[in-house]
C-alpha cells in the first residue's frame, strides 16, 4: 500500500473520477444562474468593461485552488465579461506568491486576486499594492490589509462541527473510552484554526484517547497520511475508533489505509472537512469509513470574488458599500454519510446541512 499515491489512487478509482467529472461538467450547470443571482447587485452601467487581473492561487494543484477558479471563469462567461486575467502558480511558496504579487503591482493592474495565500511573509508586498492603490481580494487566505476582504467559510465553525460530531458519534456507538489518531497541517491558517479548535473540543472529553498525532505538509501528504495510518494500525493492533483529517484529501487516504486493513465504517469513522466532489462521492459507500465532512462553496468564492471586482472597478462603486466587512464567511454545510448526502447533480455545497434539516422537521411540525 505504502506505493500508492494521490494521483494513482484518484486515477484508478472509478468514483473518483466521477466526482472529478462532476467538477467539470455539473458546476456549469450548478453555476449558470451566477450571474441571475448577482444581479441585484447594482444596476450601474460599467465604466470599465475589460479589465486587466493578477489571478494569484499558493498552490494550484490543490482542488480548492482549482475549483475556485473555475467559479471565477464561469462568472465572467456568465456576465458576458472578457477580462485579461493573468493566472500565476505559486507552487507552494510564500516567497514566490510575494514576488507575484509585487510583480502586478509593477504591470499596474486593474485588481489583485489571492487564492489560498500564506500572506504573513508578505507584508512587503502588501504595502506595495497599498501603496499603488490596487483593489486586493483574497480567497480564503486570512484577512491582511489592504485587503478589500477575505472570503472564506468560518473555520473555528468547521472544526467544532467536525470534531463534536466525531465525539457525539463514538458516544452513540457506545464507545466511552475512544482511542483515536490525529492528521495535523499547520500550513494553511485554516485547517490550523480546525486543529486547534478540535484540541479545544477534546479538551472537554477526557475520556477520549488521542493515541497517536501526524502534522503533515502539502507536499506528499497523500502519501504521509497513507503510510502514518498504516503505521498506526500495525502499532496499535488495528484498535483505532475514528481518524480526524483537517481536509478531505487526507482523510480519503486514511480511509484507503483502514479499508486495505480491512475496516469498515463499522470499526473507524473518519472525519474532515472541504466537500471535495470525489470523496463526498465516496461517502455513499455503505462501508467507506469517512462519514462526515464540511462542504465549502469554492466555486462561488471565486464567483463572489469576481463579482466584487467588477462592481468596484468595472462600475466605480465604492468599495465599502460593496464589501460591507473585511471577512466574507460563506455557509459549509455538514454533510454527514446516510443523512444528507447531496442528491446526483447537486454540488456538496448545495445540500442542506444536517442540523438545518431538524430545524426544518421542527419548523414543518409546528406550522403543521
């Protein structure tokens, strides 16, 4: 098992590709009323209807980069808009981010986009941008002036919701005295703020057991993740109750690691969070072991992102009037396996999430 990697394991399973596919051909769809939607945003005429955009992803190998794009571009095909945008790779590096966007400072862009940013050692270059007066919107990379905003999903929420729903699941298995094992990624400030409102969350549970921790880097973290759980079933006698991941990726690898050990849903459950279309895929699998996860609308991130953009620099409105707060939280609905899985066609990200549904039975009972 120890020879499988991410892309091996995605190509070869069929699932996988249709939840790729589903990315590909179902977001169009799910996106073709972008521009209805936005609208009622201001009916000015553009001053300025051909733009010149640094689009700038950390890391575009990552789905979330990816998707995020994609909802950027069906946008503006939407809108009818055909800006010169400029889409750099960061490639993972900070430095190299830092220089791209000192680098669209210098061409005099119209707009900056950030995607998925390590911005703190960046502030250099965040000046810079302040300094020539470039309206700056960032995807999920934290908030840092000049920033017009950062739009994102709460991840102190997602990580409460993934780790409480871990700890009610082993207690309604009747599991008092849980071990459980950790996949840590202090890389991104998102799914360090999941980590460390999840030590919170156990902080409150003594009775559970984290038997052992991995703190994984972007790269090669599909094979980390695969060979740590590995490790771990073999140390600890295959006696792990659940596995919490900080994104989906890893946790389909956990998963991968605890079916070939021949556990079951039944045995382990794993957690995570993003609502990568391949692995909520995965999920309807009776015995597949991830069984929850946080579903973050990437796409209409880089929809909203373009949106801002064009409303203040295509149409001249102010920006504060447009972004009324520097953090944009998007709803991610909680998707939990056999409950709410989202119907075929349907974006993760477009279900209902799993505690609305009982709001809504309450509500349809009591207007009953």
């Amino acid at each position: 098992m120890t020879g499988i990697t991410r892309r091996k394991f995605l190509q070869s399973s069929a699932v996988g590709a249709a939840g790729l596919g589903l990315m590909g051909t179902n977001i169009n769809r799910s996106l073709a009323s972008i521009k209805r939607n936005f609208s009622h945003v201001s009916s000015l005429p553009r001053r300025q209807s051909s733009l010149t955009v640094a689009h700038i992803a950390q890391q575009m190998s990552a789905q979330s980069d990816q998707r995020t794009l994609k909802g950027w571009e069906d946008w503006l095909a939407a809108a009818g808009l055909s800006w010169d945008v400029t889409v750099s790779n960061a490639e993972g590096s900070p430095e190299t981010l830092s220089a791209m966007i000192e680098d669209a400072v210098s061409r005099k862009v119209d707009a900056i986009v950030v995607t998925f940013g390590t911005l703190t050692a960046a502030q250099g270059a965040l000046q810079s941008v302040a300094a020539a007066g470039i309206p700056l919107i960032t995807v999920d990379s934290g908030y840092y002036p000049p920033a017009l905003c950062d739009i994102a999903s709460n991840n102190y929420t997602m990580g409460a919701q993934m780790t409480s729903y871990m700890v009610q699941s082993l207690l309604g298995a009747g599991k008092t005295e849980p071990n459980i094992c950790t996949i840590t990624a202090n890389f991104h400030h998102g799914t360090r703020k999941r980590g460390k409102v999840r030590d919170a969350v156990l902080s409150e549970n003594e009775n559970i057991k984290v038997a052992g921790d991995q703190v994984i880097q972007y790269d090669g973290f599909f094979e980390t993740t695969l060979n740590t759980v590995n490790d771990w079933l073999n140390r600890f006698g295959g006696e792990i109750d659940a596995i919490w991941c900080p994104w989906d990726e890893p946790a389909m690898a956990a998963s991968q690691a605890l079916l070939s050990f021949g556990k079951t849903v039944k045995d382990t459950i794993v957690v995570a969070a993003d609502g990568h279309p391949p692995a909520v895929e995965l999920m309807a699998d009776a015995d597949y072991t991830m069984v929850a996860t946080c579903a973050q609308a990437f796409e209409l991130w880089g929809a909203l992102a373009a949106s801002f953009i064009d409303e203040i620099v295509g149409k001249g409105r102010p920006a504060a009037e447009v972004v009324p707060v520097p953090q944009i939280d998007f709803p991610a609905p909680f998707i939990v396996k056999g409950v709410n899985l989202p119907e075929t066609g349907k974006m993760p990200w477009d279900t209902v999430d799993f505690y609305t549904q009982f709001m809504n039975q309450a509500k349809g009972q009591v207007g009953a």
